[in-house]
C-alpha cells in the first residue's frame, strides 16, 4: 500500500502584529503577503520563510480605520488596492510607500464603511461594496463611478419578488475569471446576487449563505464558492447563471465551522481545483479536494478573518484574530494519495 507522504498543510511561520489583522493578499508575482490592520495601516511582508519581515507600510496620515479588503492590481505586483471602514478606497505604490489615489465614497451619498473589494479580470474596473446596501463599480484609471447596484427592495423576498440589491451590508465581492460583465456580490442579507455590470442588471440570486467576510470565489467553470457565517451548509458551491445549488460541506452535524473567507485553487490539477475555507467558531482552516475530500486540516487559537493563496497553490496566507499572519506551505496530493488521505480522515 501507498504511504502518505509529507504533510498537506505545513505551517511555515507566523508573522506577529501589535494590532487586528483583519485581512491578507498575496502579491500578484507571489513574492509578498500585504496585511491590512485595524489602525489603518499596510503592512507588506517579504521573505515568506523562516525569515520573513516587514518591507513596506503603507499608511495615510488621516486613517485611523479598519483596513477592510486588499487586492493587487492584475497583471502588477508593485500597486494595489485596499478599501477602508472609514469609506475610502485608496491605491498604493508598495515600493515607494505612496498613495496614488484617494476615493471618498460618503461623497457619492453613503454611509459608513466599505467592506467589500474586487478587480475585474483585466484590471479596467474595480467594485466595492459595505453598509450602504450598494455595490459600486469604478472606473480603474479615473477613479469614476460607472455603475451603482442597489439597494435591494425590502421584504422582496419573503413576498416571492427578486430583491434586485442587497437589503443589509455586502460583504463579498467576486468578477467571474473570463467573463468580465459578470459580478457576484453576498452579505448580511442571507443573497447571493448575480449582476451583469455593462447593463447595470440583476441577473439571478440565491438564498442562503449569510456572508461576512471574504466569502465569495468564482471558478472559470462558473461555479460560485459561499462561505457562510452559519451553522447551515457553511460552505457550498452554486453553479451559473442561475446559482443552482451544486456542492456543500461541513455535512458532519459534529463537524461545524462558521466560514469568514474561502477560495478555490488558482491552479487546476487533474482533479480540478483544491478548495480552502477558514473561519470561527471551531477555528478551523480546512483544505477540500476538487471532489469534497478533507485533505488536511488545521486548528488556530483564534478566530480566523481571511485568507488567500498564491497563484501556483503552493502557499497559504491567513488573517488570524490573534494579531498573527499565518503563512502554511502547501503540498497538492495525486489523486491516489487523496483517496488514501481521505479513508485516514474517515477512520
């Protein structure tokens, strides 16, 4: 018989802060991690080994909120993006520590804090999303609004009527991969909502996952991963265009865990795409085959707000409640050694 071989799951090192780490992107080339904190500022962490460090802060004078979400620019590694609960959105060049550009969305009449971010597949637009109900897209160079999503129609739902916008806080944003209309947008509101963004134009939505976090990820096959904050199906896939429920986990009653962020593989093997989740409740970070079966598991002290991994799969970035980065080497199992990793859970 086979043996299993070295761990899925290695934890590298842990990267410690003196405040939240509230969320975690990895670099578009892969070769840094950038932290966003509870104080407002950015911290880029290179030498992702035994010695990784803190390179680069990224701060404005003026912010003393939460960092929210970060993404890289596509394409770039040295400019990213990152939205704030004071309600700004700002663009940062890593390297020289400058912020490029500033938007101020309680200028565009809302309220509050952003707590939802996403690029498009091609860097040409962005979308943000918080507690204001509205899903805003921009212009990427011009920092101008082309589209304003929402709010939805309260009791829509309870009345058999598509809500045509969230009723609460959005939360996750997610372009589809290959088709750059198509925007999946989930919060509080217990929706999953499908937009086409060149019509301005609700498409599908799906009831169910209550999301409050980094919960939403698409597949180039057009399957929807949901995180949920919730002790029902905290994680499932939906398939597209109508989100037709397709896939769910944590189906052990004993096995529960409330989902924060979860992400599909960026790198499809033979048996698809991996799946990762990370959350609260039992703490858990978790790694899925492409078919369902638990390949490794890890428990933290704390709960867990974020994660991402890089774009070969072999590296795993999590925002830890513990004011921790925690950064874990990955190992993909063949298909044969995934069979035997799974009858070992099993057992």
């Amino acid at each position: 018989m086979a043996l299993i071989a070295k761990p899925v799951l290695r934890l590298v090192i842990s990267v410690k802060f003196d405040r939240d780490v509230v969320c975690c992107r990895f670099s578009t080339g892969g070769e840094s991690v950038a932290v966003g904190l509870g104080d407002g500022s950015i911290h880029v962490v290179t030498h992702l080994t035994s010695k990784a460090n803190v390179a680069h802060v990224l701060r404005a004078e003026s912010e003393r909120t939460p960092v929210t979400c970060i993404r890289y620019t596509p394409k770039e590694s040295n400019t990213l993006l990152a939205t704030y609960a004071s309600g700004c959105v700002r663009k940062w060049h890593v390297t020289s520590n400058k912020c490029l550009s500033t938007v101020n969305t309680e200028r565009i009449d809302t309220e509050g804090a952003l707590t939802a971010l996403d690029y498009r597949c091609d860097g040409e637009m962005y979308a943000v999303g918080g507690s204001d109900f509205i899903v805003r897209v921009f212009d990427s160079k011009t920092n101008k609004q082309v589209a304003a999503l929402g709010p939805g129609k309260l009791h829509g739902i309870d009345n058999g009527v598509a809500p045509e916008g969230h009723t609460n806080r959005v939360f996750a944003l997610a372009f589809h991969p290959s088709d750059p209309k198509t925007l999946v947008s989930g919060g509080w509101d217990k929706t999953v909502q499908v937009w086409d963004v060149e019509k301005k134009a609700p498409l599908a939505y799906f009831y169910g996952p209550f999301l409050g976090g980094n919960g939403l990820c698409i597949n180039k096959a057009g399957e929807v991963l949901c995180g949920s904050y919730s002790d029902k199906k905290p994680l499932e896939i939906v398939k597209l265009p109508s989100l037709t429920p397709k896939q769910s986990f944590f189906n052990d009653p004993n096995d529960s865990s409330w989902i924060y962020a979860c992400q599909f593989g960026k790198t499809p093997g033979k048996t698809g795409n991996i799946i990762v989740s990370a959350g609260t409740k039992e703490n858990l970070i978790r790694i899925f085959s492409a078919a369902g079966r638990v390949l490794a598991s890890h428990v933290h002290t704390a709960s867990l707000f974020d994660l991402d991994l890089r774009h070969d799969d072999g590296m795993l970035a999590v925002a830890a409640a513990s004011k921790e980065l925690l950064l874990f080497a990955i190992r993909i199992p063949d298909e044969e050694e995934e069979l035997l990793i799974s009858s070992a859970n099993m057992a």
